[in-house]
C-alpha cells in the first residue's frame, strides 16, 4: 500500500490492540474500510515529525500517518504494556496533530492461549511472522498452516523493520519473543515473551533505542546467543554477523 492519492478510507492500527476494541471501530467505521498496520514500512517519506533517536517503528507508524493524513477515518493505538512508552507517546502526538485516536489497553484478563503454530512451524521466517502479524486482525485458522519443526536455530524479536535479516535464517527457525507472545495473544506477557529454547542458538534482533535491548542483551548472554540492532536499513555487517551466527552454531 504505496499510494495515499486514493480517496478510499482506512483504519490504521499498531501493536496488538484488544480484539475487541478494534471490532467496535471497525463496526462504526465499516467493515469493508481496509485495514493498514501502521509499524510497517509503507514507503511513507520522512516526516521529521520525531528525533532520529526514535526507533524506526514508532517513526513509522508517524510516518504512515501523516501520508495517510486525510483517509485515516481512525487510528487504533496499542499504549499498553503490549508494546511500549513510546506507544503511548506516539498515540498523544497523534492525537494533538488531529488525528482520532481510539487507545487500547491489552490486559491479563484477556490473554489468550492460542496455539503456537507459526512460531514453531517449518516455512520461511518473514513468512511465518508476516502471518503472526495477520492474526491480530484476523484470528481464524489460515490456509496453507506449516507443520512442526524441531527448532534448528531462533529468533527472538519484534518483526524487523527491513526483512531482509529474515531470510538468512532456515525454515527451521522458531520464533521467540514479542512476535511469539502476537501468536499466542499474549501481547505483555513478559515471562513469555523472556521464554526461549534452552540450547538452541538464537539471535536476539532489537530496532536500535528500542527498550526492549535492555531483555535481549540480557537473554544474549544468559542463552549464548546473538543480541544485534538496527535502525533503519540492515546493512552489510548486521548481516555477516547474523550469517556467520547461523552458520556457525
Ligand atoms: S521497536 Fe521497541 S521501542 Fe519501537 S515500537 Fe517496538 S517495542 Fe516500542
């Protein structure tokens, strides 16, 4: 979704928000009013609406924003512990630059328990996490389900802003971390999203001035893994070093 020079509206969203929350929006906006995940890179140019110190998912979802300014009928925020301070932030800017902005809090109560098939299943990484991320608005089974695998390698991480990190990694890759937790419908649950695969070498992939560095260096070092970040594109050592990571262990 590259061009903001249609008229048709949309619904942004970012993070997980409740289930619930977004079907009431989607009930007044309408249901047939496509849906945009607002952290994903959609080609929008830069703002300059926030410091560069601000990772590149929280400029994206102000990036999209303000290129979608106009056809955006509402904006559905995640400021939960589901996804971090800067949801929230993020959330009361939009909110004063004009935007609607419907917030949503993800809480306990609801987690759910959804089984973890894409997370532990045999397919290419960037695909099973662009299908975790399709579960947040659609939660029913999908078509084309891979089956288990035993895990050869880990990723443990928010889905990437650049994807190209993904494709390095076999299909034999589980996935860990926030992006484990969106599978599950357990968005804050930190003793899940903190669970990986005892023994098996994982790359712990944070966006750089993420908060969430502070957990994978941590579970880097207590799991003998591999903590990388990156800001905006991946570039040529990232690479290596994942490459390198994956071919060695
Ligand atoms: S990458 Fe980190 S700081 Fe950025 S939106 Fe995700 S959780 Fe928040």
């Amino acid at each position: 979704m590259k061009s903001s020079s249609s008229k048709k509206k949309l619904i942004g969203y970012f993070g997980f928000p409740r289930r619930d929350i977004l079907r009431d929006v989607r009930d007044r906006v309408g249901f047939d009013v496509p849906l945009v995940d607002l952290d994903v890179d959609h080609g929008a140019p830069d703002s300059g609406v926030l410091p560069v110190t601000t990772c590149r998912i929280i400029t994206n979802i102000i990036d999209n924003a303000m290129n979608f300014r106009g056809r955006l009928a509402v904006v559905v925020a995640a400021v939960g512990e589901g996804k971090c301070d800067r949801g929230r932030h993020v959330s009361f800017l939009l909110g004063n630059m004009g935007f609607e902005v419907v917030e949503s809090r993800f809480p306990p109560e609801e987690f759910e328990n959804r089984e973890l098939v894409f997370s532990t299943g045999h397919a290419p990484l960037a695909d099973k996490i662009e299908r975790i991320m399709e579960t947040v608005v659609d939660p029913s089974p999908q078509r084309n389900m891979p089956g288990p695998c035993e895990p050869t390698h880990g990723f443990w991480g928010v889905p990437p802003h650049d994807f190209r990190v993904l494709e390095l990694f076999p299909p034999t890759t589980h996935v860990y971390g926030w992006t484990r937790c969106v599978e599950a419908g357990r968005p804050g649950d930190m003793e899940l999203e903190c669970r990986v695969g005892e023994g098996v070498p994982t790359v712990f992939f944070t966006q750089s001035f993420c908060a969430k560095q502070d957990i994978a260096r941590y579970l880097a070092e207590k799991y003998g893994g591999l903590a990388i970040d990156c800001h905006r594109e991946i570039n040529d050592s990232i690479l290596a070093k994942v490459e390198a990571f994956i071919r060695l262990s």
